[in-house]
C-alpha cells in the first residue's frame, strides 16, 4: 500500500537535550509539501559536526533529529518536484543549491543564500517543521535530519545519484568526502608537486588527504595526536604523520623546520582555535595557503597577529569543500564507482541505526575514522 500523501510512523534519534544520549523514539513524518521530498533512508554516517551539536558547541533549536551525512531513496514527493521521482537513490544535501541566487550564481562560493548557517533555525525553507514525536514538534537539522527512517527535505536540498551506487557507502559523500577533497582540490587548489598538512585525521581529515593526492601533492603530512590514525593515513597518501605531542616546541615550528620555511598548503580539520592558530602558522609566510575545515565552537573567537597575513599567506575557509553540491555529488559518486576514490578505507565501522549512542562512543573515544549507520 503506498504510503505517499499519509504521515509515516517510523524510528527516528531524537536529541532532547545536549550532553544526553538520542532517544530511539517512533516519530511522525508528514509528507512533502510543494517543492519538497519525503526520503526513506538506507544508511547514514556519524560526522563530529553531529557531536558539536550534541555537546553544545554548534548551537541549534532543542528537540532536533540531527545527521547529515546519509543516503535513502525517494519514498514520494511534493507537487512542482521535478528533480527527484519516487523511487530514486538520492543524497541529501546539507549545502542546498537553489541555482539562482548570488551565490549558486558565483562559480566559486557554494554558501547558497538558503543555507541560513548563521541562523539555524531548524526548520524546512517555508519556516515549518515535518516532524513530530508524542505531540511536539522535533526540529530539522542541516536541511537533512538523516538519524531517521525517513526525513523530508526541499528539492534545492537533494540530489539523484547512479542507481547502482551502495548507499551503505556512497553516503558519505553527503559530508566527509565532499568536505575534505573538495577543501583540497577546490577551496586551497592544491597543486602538483607541493607540500600540505593535514591536522586532524579522522574521516574530513583522511578525506583532505585523498584529495591532496588527487591534486598531485608530493608531500603530504598527517598532524593528530592519536596516533592509531597515522597507519590509515599512510595507506591513503600521508608521506608522513606526526604528533605534536612527541616535541617541545609548537609543531608549526616544527613543520616549518621539516619543509623549509613553512607547507604550501596547510588545513584545520579538528575544529579547535589553537590547532586553527597552527595550522595558519605553519604555512609558509610568503606563499602558503590555509583552510579552515573543521567547525570551531560557536561562541569562541581567536586573537591573530595580523603580520602572520601580512607577508603573504592567505586563509581561507567552507562549507563542504566549497563544491556546488548538486553538481558535484553525483560526480563524486560517479568516481567512487570507477575506483577513482579510495572511499572504503575511510569505513571503519557498521552497525544498525538503533545503535547510534554505541557509534558516537567509537567516535569520541577515537576508535572509529567512520561509522555507518544502516535502517
Ligand atoms: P574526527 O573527530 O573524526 O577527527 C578529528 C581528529 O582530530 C581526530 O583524529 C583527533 O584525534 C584529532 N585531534 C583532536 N585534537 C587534536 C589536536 N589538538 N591536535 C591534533 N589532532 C587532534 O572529526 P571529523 O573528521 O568528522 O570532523 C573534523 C572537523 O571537521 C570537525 O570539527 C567537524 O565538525 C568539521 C566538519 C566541517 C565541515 C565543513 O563543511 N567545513 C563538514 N563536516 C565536518
Ligand atoms: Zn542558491
Ligand atoms: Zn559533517
């Protein structure tokens, strides 16, 4: 019997309260209004971005079904929806492409004046919500909400993919890997034969690195102080790894030592402001570039000497790697499937979506680089 037009019930990981563990609850689904989506998911990734949420550092409206990292397939779909038909395998997108606005028009930016970043207000683009559990009303996340067996989306915020692609992996493309290698081969455009660093090697991390190679980087040095990172790492293009943790001085001191002057292309993906400070520090003053990946806390500013610009550095930053989602994540799919992207590697971990609490321990006890989840 077709569910189209009718709420769903289904189970979804509801975030009451921050620092608490989801609640497994079943929630109701509306179904998509004009221009909008109705998704089953498949599988969905656990990014640290979801856990800034939870331990209150990325601020949000409070009841949220967060992830925003997952894949599904068209369940129905609202009146006018033309990019997508029931029955499609689909990525969702955390970074919309409405196509006409001044940024979808600049052919550089991504920040899609829809986003709304800056002011997350939980809901879809009409200012309502989808969601609902024990009569409340349970705020989207992200434009994607993926820590449900069903989520709504706008069309501006979902994409078809090949309808050969396992789901179980390509979801991923909906963060890690579009953040990291885009933050590589579009944001710093890292050329062939020079030198980067990359602080932080969990799954955005390891993802810069795959694009650094792409780019045809000839050094390439990994910075984490876990070490259990570094063999990954290796196997995905680090010539070297380091942990600042092993010297006495400030490892940007010590990458400048080790490449002579200072890295052409340095990126933060942890999320902190003194690895920020670093990873700014360590490129070179004449000619490196920096780009902040990782999300720092909300409320947390940073105090730089504005000559470590003056001579020349440039810092940068984006959202998912800067790409135009809706053109590239069916590209990257594209290249997963060819064997282009070494994406299994970064999958360390499976387990069902009702074991979402387990997955985010793996995470911050720094045991998993990726955990998918599977509905
Ligand atoms: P994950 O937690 O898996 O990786 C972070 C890594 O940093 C781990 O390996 C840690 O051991 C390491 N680390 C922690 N502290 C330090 C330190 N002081 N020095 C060196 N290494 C350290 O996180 P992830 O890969 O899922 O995400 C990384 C960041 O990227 C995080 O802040 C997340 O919120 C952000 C992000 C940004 C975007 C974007 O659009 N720009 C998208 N998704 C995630
Ligand atoms: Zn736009
Ligand atoms: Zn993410």
């Amino acid at each position: 019997m077709s569910t189209a037009g009718k709420v769903i019930k289904c189970k979804a990981a509801v975030l009451w309260d921050l620092k608490k563990p989801f609640s497994i609850e079943e929630v109701e689904v509306a179904p998509p209004k004009a221009y909008e989506v109705r998704i089953k998911m498949v599988a969905t990734g656990i990014c640290r971005s979801d856990d800034h949420v939870v331990n209150g550092d990325f601020i949000v409206n409070l009841p949220v079904i967060l992830g925003h990292e997952g894949a599904g397939i068209v369940e129905s779909i609202g009146d006018g929806v033309t990019a997508v038909k029931p029955g499609d395998k689909v990525i969702p997108l955390c970074v919309p492409q409405c196509g006409e606005c001044i940024v979808c028009k600049h052919p550089e930016a991504n920040n899609c004046v829809k986003l709304g970043l800056t002011n997350p207000k939980g809901t879809m683009q009409d200012g309502t919500i989808r969601f609902s559990c024990k009569g409340k009303p349970i705020h989207h996340f992200a434009h994607t909400s993926t820590f449900s067996e069903y989520t709504v989306v706008d069309e501006i915020s979902v994409v078809k993919i090949d309808a050969a692609a396992p789901l179980e992996k390509v979801c991923l493309v909906g963060c890690a890997l579009s953040t990291g290698y885009g933050s590589a081969v579009k944001v710093a455009k890292v050329t062939p034969g020079s030198t980067c660093s990359v602080f932080g090697l969990g799954g955005v991390g390891l993802s810069v690195i795959i694009g650094c190679k792409a780019a045809g980087a000839a050094r390439i040095i990994g910075v984490d102080i876990n070490k259990d990172k570094f063999a990954k790492a290796e196997e995905l293009g680090a010539t070297e790894c380091i942990n600042p943790q092993d010297f006495q001085k400030p490892v940007h001191e010590v990458l400048k030592e080790m490449t002579g002057g200072g890295v052409d292309f340095s990126f933060e993906v942890i999320g902190q402001i003194d690895t920020l400070l670093e990873a700014l520090s360590c490129c070179h003053e004449a000619f490196g570039v920096c780009v902040m990946v990782g999300a720092t806390p909300s409320s947390e500013n940073l105090s730089v000497n504005p000559r470590l610009l003056f001579t020349g550095r440039t810092w940068k930053g984006a959202i998912l790697g800067g790409l135009k989602c809706k053109d590239s994540v069916p590209e990257l799919v594209a290249d997963i499937m060819a064997n282009k992207i070494p994406l299994d590697l970064l999958i360390t971990h499976a387990l069902p979506f009702e074991k979402i609490n387990e997955g985010f321990d793996l995470l911050r006890c720094g045991k998993s680089i990726r955990t998918v989840l599977k509905f």
